[in-house]
C-alpha cells in the first residue's frame, strides 16, 4: 500500500518516436479486455499508453471483419496504439504498411509473449524469439514498413521459453538493432504463464544491456508496485496488465505517483456500480449489439466486485446479465455505501495459472537460426 511507497519525481517521459508519453505508463495489450470501451475508461484517468487488442497479422491484411472491427479508435485517442501479431515477416510487413498507408494507428506493438499452447506449439508467440533470425525478420521488416508514415515499433517479450532457453537479452538487442523505439519485457518465461512472480531482476538486466527504452511488465497490482518496479529496474516506463481489470481507476494513482503525489483510489459499491454499468454501456456502444455487449461485460463483474460484500444470488443473476436494463437494475441493488475491500488491495487478479510444460513444434529447439516461417501460427486471436 502507498504507505510504503517510493514516489519517483525523477522518471521521465517516455519517448516513443515523436511522440512524448507521460507518464510513462502503458496499458497492457489484453485479448478480449482492452478494446475501445475499455481503454476509454482507462484513459479518462491519466496519461499514457493505451494498446489495443492484439491483432494477427493476417487477419488484419486480409482485412476480415471482425478485425478490422477491432482496431477502432475513439476520436479523441490521441496516440492509437496497436499490437500486432504475427510469425511471417513478409505478412507482418505487409500488415505494418497497410498500417502506415491507410493511418490505422500512430504505434505498433509487437507482440511475442504469448504463451498459450496453441500459439507455442506452432512456433508463434513467446516461442518465436529462440528462432533468433526469424525474429530479427520480422522486427526488422515491420519496422521498415512502419517507417515512412513516422510510426514506432515497439516489441513486447517473454524472458524466454523456460529457464534453460532464455532470450529476453539477445532478443532486446536483436530489436534494437532492428530499430525499434522500445522494448517491454514480461519477466516471467513461456513455462510459468501467469504463475509465480514476475522476475524485475530481469528486468533490470535488460535496461542495462539495452539503450532504447526498457518497459517493465509483470505483477504491478497498485502504483506502489510501479514505483518499486522503477527503483529496482531502472526502467523507462511500465505495463500494467491485470491490475487494472475491474479497476481502471488505477491508472489515476498511477499517472498522480509518476507526478509524485501520493494517491490511492477506493471507490465505493455504488461507485463502482457506476463505472460498471458505464463500461457495459460502451460495450454496447462499440459492438454496436446490446445482448453481444451485455455477454462481453460478464468477464468483467467478478474483477469489479471482487471483495465486495454481494450476496451469491446478486452475484449469480449479474454473471448472466443480458441487457442494460436488467444490468443496471441488479446494480441498483448493490450496498452503494460499502466501502473499497482494502484486503484485496496489492492482490493478484485475472490469470494466475499453473506453470506448464511449453508445446513446440518439433525440433523447434534443436535450431536457433532456422528461419523457416511455422505454418498455421497465425489466425488465433486468443492473446496472451
Ligand atoms: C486476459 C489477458 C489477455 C492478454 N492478452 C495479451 C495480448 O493480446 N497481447 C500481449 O502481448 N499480452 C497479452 N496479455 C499479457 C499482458 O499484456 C501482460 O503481459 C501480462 O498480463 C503480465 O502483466 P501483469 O502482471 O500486469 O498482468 C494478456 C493477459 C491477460 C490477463
């Protein structure tokens, strides 16, 4: 909790291209979570960098639909940040140009930290970097293509696929080289997923070995963390990922830590209710499909009350919601004065799974510099 808390006046603003983020603070690019609605009430609280849901590559040249879908921007988002996802340098080429080209985004993350099996086992994600000249391609080549409408790339990794095939330092450096504006790292490896903690060590490691801008990703749970995280690393900026589910106010304490002001918000119930039936109304908004929207929100409930005294029924009946109506009358019932649960302050949400063993393709590790593109890595869109 903030009583402990190291503020860190001295960070400074995080150049990506010519654009100046402060503070510097990302929103973690989040399959299914940080879509537009999301990220609006994200924004509304303070400064930074607000990424999108990643997007595959040949989803997006291919221009199905439902991607193009999900690179929608609000007007007012000033810096559109966009991840990409891709295994093929020439598609994530081609992606990066149509990018550029028809002004989708003013940056592009790259991501190769997913560690769902599905996307492992084919090569992609956080496997893809121990193919150290695949990678090099593919950051080498989005970057040049992002190049002539000024967009910075920006990649986010894994230390690597276990302890014994790690590559979060040859990886920085590869990007670096490959031009990239910075590089974020999630410091746990493919085979710890969500489990454990997040290793700063590492994460301080690659700051000193990296002259672009390092950002730490992994376990920040409240801007204390975030501080600590800069003291202990050294790092240009961080990525906030589950924290933030069911609490997009913390990026208010945040954006007033990095100003050096101590700040903790505790909202109550009703409070909450509030943000709650407005996130189910962007939704709605965005998907433009009252019932598809109202089902969307639903991953949402148990982040916002969690800790909350509700009873199990007005859980239940919330769980299942199915249109605005019945969301915000089930809200009216909610204790509106109970206060913020302190106990579930600093406390991991979202995803906290067990360690797995990393699917691979076969022979995967056997090489290093075969740069084969893998097949069939591409279309998933689960992100991780
Ligand atoms: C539901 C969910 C979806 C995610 N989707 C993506 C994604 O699409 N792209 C990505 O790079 N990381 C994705 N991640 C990983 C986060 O960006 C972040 O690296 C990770 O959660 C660790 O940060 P945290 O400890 O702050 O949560 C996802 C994480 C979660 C929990």
């Amino acid at each position: 909790m903030l009583d402990d808390v190291t503020l860190a006046p001295s960070a400074k603003a995080l150049t990506l291209g010519n654009h100046q983020v402060w503070p510097p603070v990302v929103l973690a690019p989040m399959a299914g979570i940080t879509n537009v609605a999301f990220r609006r009430l994200c924004r509304e609280q303070g400064g930074g960098v607000y990424v999108c849901e990643m997007i595959t590559t040949r989803a997006l040249v291919e221009r199905i639909p439902k991607t193009l879908k999900m690179i929608q921007f609000a007007p007012d988002e000033g810096f559109r940040s966009l991840q990409l996802y891709g295994v093929d340098p020439d598609v994530t080429a081609a992606a990066a140009r149509m990018v550029a080209e028809e002004n989708l985004a003013d940056h592009i993350d790259l991501n190769f930290g997913c560690p769902v099996p599905k996307v492992t086992r084919r090569g992609g994600g956080s496997a893809l970097p121990w193919r150290r000249r695949l990678f090099g391609r593919i950051v080498t080549q989005a970057v040049r293509a992002a190049a002539p409408a000024g967009i910075p790339v920006t990649v986010k990794m894994r230390k690597g696929i276990d302890d014994d095939h790690l590559t979060y330092v040859e990886a920085g450096l590869i990007a670096q080289e490959a031009g990239v504006a910075a590089v974020a790292l999630h410091a746990r490896t493919a085979e710890q997923r969500y489990s454990g903690t997040a290793d700063w060590d590492a994460i301080a490691t690659l700051k000193q070995a990296l002259d672009v801008p390092v950002l730490g990703n992994g376990d920040i749970w409240e801007a204390d963390d975030a501080m600590r995280m800069v003291a202990h690393t050294g790092v240009d900026g961080v990525v906030v990922g589950r924290g933030c589910l069911g609490r997009p106010w913390l990026f208010k304490d945040l954006h007033a830590a990095f100003d050096g002001v101590r700040s903790q918000e505790l909202p109550t119930l009703g409070e909450v209710a509030a943000v709650m039936s407005r996130h189910a109304h962007l939704l709605v908004e965005a998907l433009e499909d009252e019932k598809h929207g109202c089902a969307d929100f639903r991953k949402h409930i148990a982040w916002y009350l969690k800790g909350f005294p509700v009873g199990g029924d007005l859980r239940r009946s919330l769980s299942m919601v199915s249109s605005l109506a019945q969301l915000d009358d089930l809200l009216g019932k909610l204790d509106a004065d109970a206060p913020f649960p302190r106990e579930s302050l600093g406390q991991p949400r979202g995803r906290v799974n067990a360690p797995g063993k990393v699917s691979l393709p076969y022979g995967w590790l056997d090489s290093r510099d075969d740069d084969t593109v893998p097949e069939g890595a591409e279309m998933d869109n689960s992100g991780g």
